[in-house]
C-alpha cells in the first residue's frame, strides 16, 4: 500500500495489515514524501506493469517518445496524421498508431455519449474541434488521451470486432501514460490531458472490478493535481515554492487562455475530488484529499459551474475567475450545507461525495468513546438530511434528459449512502439508526427505479458500490427480524419480512439492468 495512505501505525500500518500486504508497506518515518516523488513511484510501477503486458503479448504496437523525434504541431501534424491514416485503411486497423478516421470516428462517439460518467471534464465540443481540425491554437490532442478514449470507445461498443483489441489498448494506453509523465515537467501544456488519461485510466479499472489497478490511477490523479495547484484556482493563498505531498510549488500547467479553459481546470479538481472521495469504503483507506488547517492544503477551487455559463463568459470576454471566490471552498460548506444553491449538477456530485467520504471518516476512523463523538455524528447526521432537502427531484412531469438522470441518479444514492455509512455500525443496537439504514436503503432502490436503469445502460461504477451498501442493510434487516434477537428487530417502525423480501427482489432486478457493467455484475452474482 501506498505510503501516502498510511495511517501512521508502526512497524507496519493497519490499512497494509488489513489488506493482507504487511510486506508491501512503506511506511516512512518523517515527512510524507513530495508530489514529484510520488510521481517518480507512479512511473516506475507503470514501467513494470508494461513488462507485464508485453511478456503477456509480445505482438503488443510499443510507443516511442514522440518528443525526442521533435514532433511537429498544429494543423501541419493534424493534416499529416490524417494523410497517413488514410493509406493505412487497408491494413488491420489496430496496427497503427492510430485507427483510420472512420474507425476512430466511431470510437470516439462511443465514448461521448457517455463520457461524463467516467470522469471527462474537458469541454467536449473543444475536444473534438481539436481531433478535427487541430490548430497551432487548439493541437491535435496528445497520444496520452487519444489511446485512453479509443480504449473507452472500444469498451463501451460492445461490439466484438472492436473489443478483441481491448487488449491492445489498453497496453498502448498504459505506455503512454508512462511516456507523457516521464515528460511531464518539460510537455506542461499536456498536463491536464495527462491528468484526464488517468482518470479515464481509475474509472476504466473501477468499472471492470480491476479495483488495485484502478487505486493506483486514482492516486496518480489526485498527486498530478495538486501538483498542478488545481486545488487552489482562484485562490487568495500566496503561492509556495516548497515542496511536500500537498504543497504545490511551481504548477505544472501552463496559464488558462479563457474562461473555458479555465472551466476545465475548474472541473479537473472537481473530476479529481469525486474521484478520491467516492471510493474511499470500497477501497478501504482514507482519502488522499485531506485538508488541514495548513494553507497549502485548503481546497479554495470554487464549485463548478455549467459548462454553458463559461463559455458564455467567453462570448463576453470575461474569465471565470471574474465570479467572487471566498475560499476555503469545502470547510465553508461544511459549516453550512445548504448555503450555496448554485451549483451545477458536478458541484452537487461533488458535494454528495464529500458528505459521504466524511461520514465513512466519522464511522472508521473517530474514537467512538471520544468526548463529543455522538454530538458530531448527530450533528453531520443533520447536515445530511439538510442536505437531501434542497436537491432536485428526480420524479418530473417531463422526463430528464440521459445525461440529468444520471447525474442525479449518482447523487441522491450518495447522500443516501452516507446516511448509511454514518449508522451502520450503531444498527445492531439502535432502532432509531437501524430506521434510518432502512429508509436511506429503500430510498436508493426507489430512485434507481424512478430513473428508469434502462434508458442509462452504463452507469458510474460507483452505483455497484451503493447497491450493494443497500443490499447488505436490507439482508441484515432480513436476518435480524427474523433472530429477533437485536433491540430494533421488534420495533414497529420497521417493516415486515415481506416488505424486504420484496425490496431485496426489486434490488436484484435493477442490478440486472446494470450487468453491463463488470463491477456492478459481480454483485448481482454474488448476490
């Protein structure tokens, strides 16, 4: 296990003892290491697990360092591209560097029509604008990120004469994850794409249950994010030039040319911060992103908004950053849940994921006979309930848009979930926290139902995790009334045996509608 998740237990620290890898553990007495360091650790591991892949398929297209060959840019490079693709038509397709227009222009769609609930937080008409037609303003896209959305596409089709190459791709993303971050200080204005790859990378992994792999590209993002100071857009901190694992020093990314620009920016920390903090009961460790009272460590990144307002913002010449910014972005909505109603629907899934990831923090790792303990889960229990209130329905006379229904669809499960994490482990004992398990879990059934599974297909693989959170509450309610043997089982605020067969029934169906997904079809096997 990383170092950096380490919780401090010596000689080896519990997150490594529990995952059953006390001989992998790092621990290191002394300050955490710094960003440039762990990123150092994040190249050679890719270095390996590249070994890997060729000694598994020898036959695998290797990458050479396009920088030392001084790759031309611009419209040149794109027009090039494009003339030798098209003599390559003829050959098999996954041969060269890239595949023919046509078959990339499929792919691509592919993954566009989904792209938002696996992490892309570019702004996708700029995107594809560059794959188009680059300019010296707008180039071709890196490698880095062309490989990792034709391995989406490829995923995402379902169809057998594209999947086959998965493999393929997947390699060929790999090595060029690990070429753009060897480059990565003297290539910054690849960065954020760099930074998009790995997210693509982490949610690639997460939805096909790989979770180590997905892990260890989760931790890379969030490392190549603070490194490139993306927590502290807009902020009224001083800049620092030390370094340390959440000190930012010199960014990595050159200067945003305008209020999109600066919106991606804006919705890589937010990508990046969903990202650590969804997955943290999966995964079984803390999250990364942890602020202190230390500056360098404040989130001061303001929520996002629509991608719509900022380009309007263009249109008017303004930047993003001509919106007020207070700071201290997530303590203050900590203070008050309710106090910015703004957002846009990634703000309110950013918010989601922070009440749940500290509301799995106040269950795991607070002393529970601490003095104040059962106030503060009180307290928070309140801040979620708050919370839910203001959110938007998901039940409209008019049916939501694809998109809309799975960004809500993620968020009241969230909510829900953290109302879970944050009773579960006073259930056996507690009526009054057992009640609230069972609502939030029959909630979440309901709005999966109310959302309609089938007009999503994909879905975030983070909903295999939360489905499965309501399954084992609704299992132990099923085991405990009938032992009768815990204080809540005769409570007659609870349901019967019937009502939870038949919400146990109506779990498993939706998760079928969701097989889909490789991580999601687990569950309903082990179900």
């Amino acid at each position: 296990m990383s170092s950096k998740k380490c919780d401090g237990n010596q000689p080896k620290c519990n997150q490594c003892i529990r995952f059953n890898r006390s001989n992998e553990c790092e621990f290191i007495d002394g300050p955490a290491p710094s960003t440039t360091r762990v990123l150092e650790q994040h190249i050679a591991r890719l270095e390996s697990r590249i070994q890997e892949l060729e000694q598994d398929d020898p036959t695998l297209v290797r990458l050479h360092n396009p920088y030392n060959a001084g790759a031309a840019t611009g419209s040149s490079s794109g027009s090039s591209r494009s003339s030798a693709i098209q003599s390559n038509t003829q050959h098999n397709w996954w041969e060269t560097p890239d595949p023919p227009v046509r078959v990339a222009q499929v792919l691509v769609r592919n993954f566009l029509s989904h792209a938002g609930k696996f992490g892309f937080f570019l702004d996708p008409a700029r995107f594809l604008n560059s794959l188009s037609a680059p300019s010296a303003a707008r180039p071709l896209p890196p490698s880095v990120l062309r490989n990792a959305v034709y391995l989406w596409g490829i995923h995402l089709s379902q169809d057998p004469q594209y999947t086959v190459r998965e493999p393929i791709f997947l390699g060929r993303t790999l090595r060029s994850v690990h070429i753009a971050l060897s480059t990565a200080q003297e290539q910054q204005q690849n960065t954020l794409h760099v930074l998009q790859a790995e997210i693509l990378l982490a949610n690639y992994f997460f939805h096909n249950n790989r979770l180590l792999e997905a892990k260890f590209h989760s931790s890379a993002s969030v490392s190549l994010a603070f490194m490139c100071n993306l927590h502290q857009i807009m902020s009224r901190q001083p800049a620092t030039g030390t370094y340390n694992f959440l000190s930012p020093g010199p960014a990595w990314i050159p200067p945003a040319t305008d209020a999109v620009d600066e919106a991606e920016r804006i919705q890589a920390w937010w990508t990046t911060f969903i990202l650590d903090k969804s997955w943290v009961v999966a995964l079984g460790a803390p999250a990364m992103i942890n602020e202190s009272q230390e500056p360098v460590t404040m989130v001061d990144t303001p929520w996002p908004l629509t991608m719509e307002l900022y380009s309007q913002a263009v249109n008017m010449k303004q930047p993003a950053s001509a919106r007020p910014n207070p700071g201290s972005t997530t303590q203050r909505f900590f203070a008050n849940v309710v106090s910015d109603r703004e957002a846009s629907y990634m703000g309110l899934h950013a918010k989601a994921a922070a009440l749940y990831e500290r509301a799995n923090y106040l269950a795991t790792y607070l002393d529970r006979s601490s003095t104040g303990y059962e106030a503060t889960v009180v307290g928070f229990d309140g801040s979620i309930e708050r919370f839910k209130q203001i959110l938007p329905p998901i039940e409209r006379p008019n049916p939501l848009s694809a998109d809309t229904a799975h960004y809500l669809l993620v968020i009241h499960c969230l909510c829900q979930s953290a109302t879970i994490q944050l009773h579960r482990g006073f259930a056996a004992r507690s009526s009054t926290s057992m009640t609230k398990c069972l609502t939030a879990a029959n909630s979440i059934i309901r709005t999966v139902q109310a959302v309609g599974v089938q007009s999503i297909q994909f879905v975030n693989p983070i909903i295999g995790v939360l489905l499965s959170m309501a399954s084992e509450v609704l299992i132990q309610g099923l085991r405990s009334l009938r032992s009768s043997q815990s204080a809540w089982a005769s409570s007659s605020a609870l349901p019967g045996e019937d009502r939870f067969v038949i919400a146990l029934n109506h779990l498993s169906g939706l998760m079928g509608g969701l097989s889909a997904s490789p991580f999601i079809g687990l569950f309903l096997v082990n179900s």
